[in-house]
C-alpha cells in the first residue's frame, strides 16, 4: 500500500539553527500539507500546498517558515531560526484530487519529532 | 469556517464493552468528515470516512460511525473494545481540499 515518508524520525537542534523537514508524499497525490503536534496539545495546521504554491496556510506560518517541493517527489518544510516552541511532532500529508472532494482522504507520515534546544 | 468538538478529552472502558467517542462539528457547506487513530508514538491512520454516500461509516477494526446532520454529530462506536483499541482518535472535519480541521482528540483508555 502506498505511503508518505517522512525523514528524519527525529531531530535534536540548537535554537536559533535552521531545520528541513522531509516528506515524501504518494506518488498520484497533488495536494501536500504539513501539520504539527506540540507534546499534549491538538494537531494544527500550518499549510497546504498545491499547483507549486501555498494553497492556504495558518497564522503559525509565519516569515520562519517556507515549503517548497524541489523536484517531483519530496516536498519539504524549513524552519529557519528554530525556537523553543517549535518543539513538536510534524505530519507530513498527501491528498489525491477527484471529481469529488468529500470523497477524498489524506493521508498522514508517521511524522518527525523536532526537539529545539 | 469549519470546526471540531470532540466532547471527551478521556474514556475508559472494560474489553469487551461498547465505545463511544463523541464529536460534533461546525461547517459553512457538506463537509467531509473522518476519524483518525493515533496509537503512542505512531503516526496518524484513517479509521473511516464520511463521504454522502451513505450516514453510517463502516471504519476498520470493527470502529463505525454515524453522520447526524440534524445534530451536527459524527460519533465514534465500536460494540466490544479490545485492548489494542487503546490509543488517541480524532475526528476530522474538511470543506474543500485547502484544510483539515482536527479535533483536540479523546483517548481511549481500555482496561482488562
């Protein structure tokens, strides 16, 4: 069955470091987004992705953060001077477009654990 | 705007009676609806989907849920928890392809 990859599982940085987060979305999918879980709070959206541009992002995605999908498998999420707050575990999902959206899953990577410290 | 409430932060169970995990949610026009499962330190999978086909989902591992548009509700059931029911479930509310909208989420505690 296909899935999204995301590497690393986890990473440890320095405040202030600047990060990469890699996905690797299925194959078919045209729709990414990224997602993050700070330790016991709910999973929030921070962008979606579609077409080679922001789609709709979230007022934590802020000038720290940016997307980019270099080439036509991985799509990815920097962070550019990490603070603490950004501790938190990323999700990485894909979506495949249809004729009709409710009819549609998305479809989550196990995620990478971000420890800033 | 869409919106999530699950109303259980926790529910505990015996093995072996039923589950129900509570959610209602807000949304400006027919919203795809789903739960998700989360068990401890794994990443997120699809129980099941609301799609209009039909008000009562069928999910994996027996899990079901019934759409009431009347009552804005989405519940969560499964007839006899097993233990490796034991884990965090969403419920998930998305308008479009833009965004998913998730709830805080309740966990499922099962005790023997």
């Amino acid at each position: 069955e296909p899935e999204v990859t995301q590497t690393p599982s986890h990473q440890v940085t320095q405040m202030g470091q600047e990060v990469i987060l890699r996905c690797v979305p299925i194959s078919n999918h045209l729709y990414f987004y990224w997602y993050r879980q700070i330790l016991g709070q709910k999973v929030e959206f921070l962008v979606s992705f579609y077409n080679n541009e922001i789609s709709e992002k979230s007022e934590i995605f802020d000038d720290q953060f940016s997307v980019e999908r270099p080439d036509g498998s991985n799509f990815t999420l920097k962070i550019r001077s990490t603070k603490l707050e950004d501790s938190a575990m990323y999700f990485c999902a894909s979506r495949a477009i249809r004729d009709d959206p409710l009819n549609t899953e998305a479809f989550f990577g196990q995620g990478t654990r971000l420890t800033v410290v | 705007a869409q919106s999530v409430t699950q109303l259980d932060s926790h529910v505990s169970v015996s093995e072996g009676t039923p589950v129900l995990l509570r959610c209602n949610y807000s949304s400006s026009y027919s919203p795809s609806l789903f739960w998700y499962v989360q068990h401890p330190n794994k990443g997120l999978q699809l129980l099941l989907k609301y799609t209009s086909a039909a008000t009562l989902v069928k999910g994996i591992n027996g899990f079901e849920a019934e759409f009431k548009k009347s009552e804005t509700s989405f519940h969560l059931t499964k007839p006899s928890a097993h233990m490796s029911d034991a884990a965090e479930y969403f419920c998930v509310v998305s308008e479009g392809y833009s965004t998913l909208t998730f709830g805080k989420g309740t966990m499922l505690l099962v005790s023997p």
